[in-house]
C-alpha cells in the first residue's frame, strides 16, 4: 500500500507535465501527496477500523481540500449527499491496493474491493478497474509470478495486458478513466525488474501519471518490495495521521511499514 502513496508523491509533478522517459529525479521539486494518497488512506481506515466507506472518504477529503480531486469526486464531496454517480474514474484503482494487502482470501479481496468502489465508482467499469488492481496486488503477495498474474486478470477482466512499456509511450495520452489506465498500470507493473524500475515505468508512459504510478505502486511493492530509502522519503512527506493509519495497516497484514 505505501507503494501506492509512493506512485502517487513521485507522480504528483508529471501530471500535467508528464516526463516520457525513466531517467529523472525520482522525489523531484514540489513532490508531494495528492487525492490519491488522500483517499488510500481513507480506504486503509475504513477496512482496518470498519467504518462506512462513503463517510469516512468524504471526511478524510475534507481534512485535506486542494489536493487534486476530480471533478464530480469534488462535485460528490461539496453536494454532502455521498451517493454513487456512476463513476469509471481510474479514482477508483488508484485507492484500493488496501484491499488487497489486508485480505486473507482472493474473494475477501473482491469484497472489500467493491465495498469500497460501490460508493461513489459503481458503473461497471469502475468496479472492474478496483477489482483487477486489488485481484493483481493479492496475487503478487501471495508470491505468483508476472506472467501468471497476467493470464489471470486479462482471463477475469478481458484486459489486455500483451503490450509492454515502450509500446505503450508513443501513443498514450492522459486519460482518466479505468479502462486506459489499469491496464497500462498492471503492464508497468509486471514489466518491471524491480520496485523503482515499476514506478519509473508508469511515469515515462505520461498520461495521468501520478494515478498511473499509484495503480503500478503496490502490485510492484507486493512483487519485490521497497527501498527503504525510497520508502523514508515519501513518509517524510505525509502528516503523522497518516503514518499511523499506515503503521497499523501493516500491523495487521503482518508485516513492517517499509521505511519506519
């Protein structure tokens, strides 16, 4: 899961800047936290402490206004009704890698996934785009290889994942929703030698790159890990609140925070 929050810091700077190559400063000026953390966390605190998913997503926004949220994800925030409008936003996949950290199971994954989609992403493509992350990342915890969890998720999702990274650069170009950014993310994922390799990989594609490396983050965090150098600069930038919601997720999937 820090590797979502990790995509999503590094990613924050080529958004709407977008670097097509693997060579740059992996923490760049300005790095910092957008939505996408923002709302990972919120999914960690709704799954670890069982609360409603639509409030407690509203409220963690509330607490940090500014940061990036999408049009009608902020239109849903100021209306205060926090129903589902239908949504296929890649929102939907950059916040679910929570799911598949704490699940025991594939289907408990699926569950807690859609439990946290259903609220706002609940158009069929929406919750396909959470699910297919969340299915990828408990794959890769639970050791199977690239090739393996690419045969799954394009067999479950009907994505197509045959391409590789330098295919994907020439042509791609910033898109929002969660048919052409999961499957670009998984590819730079399960393409890559290494946990930094998988970041630098989704930035170099462009696109909405801080929510591309979000979705790549923690399916490669669950395949290799991460630097503990990588890992202390991007706690270094989140606010002690959300380090904790961090360190208890990790306590609860057994495992230590990367970093801490």
């Amino acid at each position: 899961m820090l590797g979502a929050v990790i995509g999503d810091i590094v990613g924050s700077i080529y958004e709407f800047n977008n670097h097509r190559s693997k060579a740059f400063e992996l923490f760049g000026e300005g790095a910092d936290f957008t939505d996408d953390t923002v709302l990972t966390i919120a999914v960690a605190d709704v799954l670890l402490h069982d609360k409603a998913p639509a409030r407690t997503l509203a409220e963690w926004c509330w607490r940090y206004p500014g940061r990036g949220y999408g049009g009608r994800f902020a239109a849903w925030l100021e209306g205060r009704e926090l129903a589902p409008y239908d949504s296929f936003g890649n929102g939907a996949a950059m916040r679910v890698s929570p799911a598949g950290f704490l699940a025991s199971s594939l289907d408990e994954a699926l569950s807690m996934a859609r439990r946290v989609t259903e609220v706002t992403h609940n158009h069929p493509e929406g919750l396909k785009g959470a699910a297919a992350t969340a299915h990828a990342i408990f794959l890769a915890r639970q050791g199977t290889n690239a090739g393996e969890i690419r045969v799954a998720v394009e067999s479950a999702y009907g994505y197509d994942l045959s391409m590789t990274v330098d295919q994907i650069r020439p042509g791609y170009r910033f898109n929002e929703t969660c048919q052409e950014t999961v499957p670009q993310a998984l590819v730079c994922a399960l393409g890559a030698t290494g946990f930094e390799d998988a970041i630098r990989n989704a930035i170099s594609i462009g696109g909405d790159s801080d929510t591309v490396a979000a979705i790549a983050g923690p399916v490669a965090e669950a395949r290799f890990g991460i630097p503990n150098d990588i890992a202390t600069a991007a706690l270094s930038r989140l606010p002690a609140e959300m380090r904790s919601v961090l360190e208890k997720l990790y306590a609860k999937a057994g495992a230590a925070l990367p970093g801490a």
